[in-house]
C-alpha cells in the first residue's frame, strides 16, 4: 500500500491505495481510504504516523534542523602551516598581566582574516560568523580583545620579530648572504594628529599625488621570505631608511656576507659611499648591485656604446662588463626586445617626421598662394605642434627643430638616435662584487622582481592598506599581522604547483562544515572533497578537516 495525493478541482485529497494484480496478472489501484483534505488532515495524519511507527516498533521521526555550513577549508590549512611553523611560541609568555587573554588565538584570527577575506577588526568577528577557526571559540572573540591583542603584539615587537628569527632561520638558504630590501607606501585614512603619528603627507605612488601615508620597510632573503619590517612616517625618503633596517637585520640573523641588491629608486650614487663607509660586525662583508637610473645613463654612454658593437656580432654574448671607477659596470643585452624598442622608436620617429612634412607642405601651398580650409596656419603655430609631439614622444634629444631658420623646419640626430638605440634592451648594473661573474650579478638582480612580489601580496591579496587605524601603536600591530599574513603566503608559495596561495585559499573555500540535529542529537560533517581540494591539501602535505579536531 501507499499514500495517494489526487486533485479534484483546486482541492487535493490524501488517498490510501493498495496495489494488486488482477486474474490476468495486470497490475491495479484500489481505493482503501480516502483520509482527508490534504490541508486539513496534516495534524490527524501525524498521529497516525505515530501509532504506525509504534505498531511496527520503529522510533518516531523527529523534527531535523539544518544549521548554517560554516567554511573550515582555509582557516584548517592556515592553522596546520602556523603549528608547523611553531608560531604560537613567538606569543608565549607575553600576556602575563592577563592571563585571560588568548593572544595566540586572537592573533590566528587576524591573521587567518587576513588571508581569507581581509577585513576590518569589526569585519573579522563577522567572518567569525561564517568560519570556524580550529581551537578558537567565536564567543570569547570580541572587539575589544582584538584590540588588546594588537596592543601586546606592539609592545612585545621587538621580542616577537627576534624569536620569529629563530623559527624561520632553518627555512632560508643554508648560505644566508643575499638580502633584498625595498620601502613603499601605505595609504591611511583619519583625520586630526596624534603623538608620534605615523601617518605624513608625502608623494603617493598609488595615486600619484600628495596623500596621507605610511612608509613600510620590508626585508627579504633571496628565497622570498620576509625578514624583517619596519614602519615608517610616509615622508621618509627611502634611503635614509636602508643603513638602521640593514643594521637590525644584521643583528638578528647568523648572516656572514650581505649582497644588497636596490632597484634604481632605492639607491643613489652619491650614497654608495654611505655603504661602504658602513660599520658591519666583524666578519661580515658588504656587496651591493645597483641598477643605474635611466636618468644617469648619459655618465656611462661611452662604455655601453662600445659594449653594443659586440652585442651585435653572431654569437655574441649577452651580457659582458667592464670598469666605471672603481666599480664594475655590468650590461646584460636582449636582442628582442631591443629591436622591439628600436622598432617602435623609429616608428614613433617617422610618424612626427610626416605630420611635420605635411605642415611644411601646408606652408608652403600658403605661401604660393593657395587657399585651404580651416585657420591660416603660421611657423610658430607648426614649432609648438612638433615640439610638443616630440617632448611628449621622448625625443627631444634626437629630433630639433631649427629655431634659428627663417621657416619651419626641423634635424634628426642620426649620432644621438644611435647612441639611444645603443641602450635598447640593456640592463645596466653597477656593483663592487669582485667574485661575483656578469651572469650571476644580473640573475641576482633580475630576483629582485620576483622579491618585489610580496609588496603586491601585501597590498593586494593581505590588504594591508588603506589602514583605518589611528594610533601609531596599533599601525605598527596591523604592520606585525599583515607581516605574519605574508610569512604563510610565502610558505605556501613553493608548494602548491598549480595554484597561487590566494587562489588555493579561494578553492578551499568550498570545504565547510555541515551540522544536522534531530531528536536531541547532533550530527556533524565535512563536504566532500573533490580531486583539487585533495591536491592542494597533498601538496601542502595536510590531512583532510576532521570535524572533531575542529
């Protein structure tokens, strides 16, 4: 037998129908009764079940709940890196005066937040709403405690960043002797000036104009891994910022030989000279590769333009050297893009040479007589065009009018163009590594683009700014968290082999934690896992969320 719902007009009917076969063995429905209006017979229907359930010894249905699935998948595998990393004993010991506070578990909760779906610290207890953070208990989580917590981490800077040393030290390259430093700035909101604010004026690079900021230092070994940070107010200039980082960095780490290897904004000429007179430890040398400003290529324009003749020779090497002072001057040469750049210079060449002609032209035709629409064009109104073409092109060392002729004319350098062209595709490096050959110098270099990575992690995928904090200590508690953020990224980064750290983060998402209660009792369990998921957790060498490890 079973239960029938048949419709007659706009009412529908409960039905209970028993299936038979007939003397010819077909199969039939018979009525064998009609138990009600399907809307009024709910109640009735109930208790029928009840009495059934009893008659067959079986155990009444209870009411099932289906609570909210909270996501576990990037807080599990964030928490797994911070143990295995030992992380927590950077935090020990420093909450003595309240013992009540959890400064571990409140700092895995910014830090995790971070990485997941940065936020707020008002933010971070709504994410706590959806997530579940292994060995943290959303209701002792509060606003308030967030902000004790910064205020320890920023007390307690100094000791967590020396102990922080210890941890990651097995983590580096046996020979610890390269280090990348860069200074970039963090744009903060607020109004009104504390004591000792951070937050300065100064030139944005992210908006391109005068904003409010904060300088942020970061060192990293030649591996990626963050080192070191400091904070600064956002009108320092970067290289007065390099000797005191490079001095503390020194001090925290066994390092023996330091290869400081700058960009071309970090770094001066005239302060070479400021490094080499550089106190270090005993026993330890100081190296410096530096990238030449386009800007002060004209110093070195002889020795690169002997340098091209022999870039251009079949099999020729590229990258060679030779001697700037005391220095060495080191040119690595790419033969694409140089005739990319060539090519489009000269394109860009031969398009303000015809505008030109056709102006040229235009005066002439005036000049005989002939009549054409639009205003009378003149010399001077011809000059300004092209001047303005040619500056806006970057050519005005290469294309000249000539101001002293009676009529609108113009040159092109052919030496100058050939001494530009002699620069296209070059990198130029200055160094005073003797035992460093030219190859090595520019792959060290060129390491140094993927190092400036982690600025973009920061301010990207950990959202470090803008900053909405107010307070220089708690700027300098959101600088340690993010730092700590980017400290996991960097871990993840090398082995994960076909996702990004925010993008296996992005995918663990669909990892949650499905909780059903029934009768008083309370079932919980974790989503399935697909193929990727699995990979990711393999590669990161993790188990798969446990629901009571959670």
């Amino acid at each position: 037998m079973f239960v029938k719902v048949t419709k007659s007009g706009p009412r529908r009917y409960v039905q209970l129908v028993e299936a038979f076969r007939d003397e010819q063995g077909v199969t039939r429905h018979r009525h064998v009764a009609n138990l009600g209006r399907l809307e009024e017979a709910r109640e009735k229907l109930g208790r029928l079940i009840d009495g059934l359930c009893r008659v067959t010894e079986r155990e009444v249905p209870a009411a099932m709940a289906f609570e909210r699935a909270l996501e576990v998948g990037g807080p599990w595998v964030l928490d797994g890196l911070w143990k295995r990393l030992g992380l927590s004993r950077c935090l020990r010991g420093l909450t003595r005066s309240d013992a009540k506070l959890d400064l571990d578990a409140l700092t895995r909760v910014m830090v995790f937040n971070r990485l997941c779906d940065a936020d707020s610290k008002l933010g971070v207890l709504r994410w706590l709403e959806e997530v579940v953070v292994p060995g943290v208990n959303p209701a002792q989580v509060t606003h308030q405690r967030l902000l004790r917590a910064m205020d320890v981490l920023e007390a307690s800077l100094d000791t967590i960043l020396s102990r922080l040393a210890g941890l990651v030290r097995p983590l580096l390259d046996q020979d610890l002797n390269l280090v990348f430093y860069d200074l970039t700035n963090m744009r903060v909101q607020g109004e009104g000036s504390v004591a000792d604010d951070l937050r300065a004026f100064g030139m944005s690079k992210d908006t391109g104009g005068i904003a409010r900021q904060v300088a942020l230092g970061l060192v990293q070994s030649g591996c990626g891994m963050p080192l070191d940070f400091e904070l600064f107010p956002g009108n320092v200039s970067e290289a007065s910022t390099l000797l005191p980082m490079l001095q503390r960095c020194l001090a925290r780490f066994p390092i023996k030989r330091v290869v400081l290897v700058a960009d071309r904004g970090m770094l001066s000429l005239e302060q070479i000279e400021q490094l080499q007179a550089l106190k270090l430890p005993k026993g330890v040398s100081l190296s410096w590769i530096l990238a030449v400003p386009a800007r002060r290529y004209g110093e070195f324009m002889d020795p690169v333009v002997a340098m091209a003749e022999g870039f251009e020779k079949p099999d020729a090497p590229t990258v060679a050297e030779t001697t700037s002072g005391e220095h060495r001057l080191v040119v690595a040469h790419d033969a694409k893009v140089a005739a990319e750049l060539t090519a489009a210079r000269r394109e860009r060449i031969a398009a303000i040479e015809a505008d030109a002609q056709r102006r040229a032209d235009k005066l002439d035709a005036q000049d005989q007589g002939a009549r054409s629409r639009g205003r009378r064009a003149t010399d001077r109104g011809a000059y300004l065009r092209f001047v303005e073409a040619v500056k806006e092109a970057g050519l005005s060392r290469i294309l000249k009018p000539d101001l002293k002729a009676d009529r609108f004319s113009w040159h092109l350098d052919e030496e100058a163009l050939e001494r530009q062209e002699a620069f296209d595709g070059k990198l130029i490096l200055l160094t005073n590594a003797r035992d460093l050959d030219g190859q090595e110098v520019v792959d060290r270099y060129k390491r140094l683009a993927d190092i400036e990575r982690g600025f973009r992690v920061l301010k990207q995928d950990i959202a470090i700014a803008p900053m909405h904090h107010r307070l220089p200590e708690r700027i300098r508690a959101h600088g340690l968290i993010c730092f700590l953020a980017l400290l996991l990224h960097r871990v993840m980064r090398p082995k994960l082999t076909d996702h990004s750290p925010t993008a296996a983060l992005r995918q663990l998402k669909a990892l949650q934690l499905h909780r059903l209660s029934a009768g008083g009792k309370s079932v919980r369990g974790i989503s399935q896992v697909n193929d990727e998921t699995r990979a990711i957790l393999q590669q990161l060498d993790l188990p798969l969320p446990e629901p009571d490890r959670l």
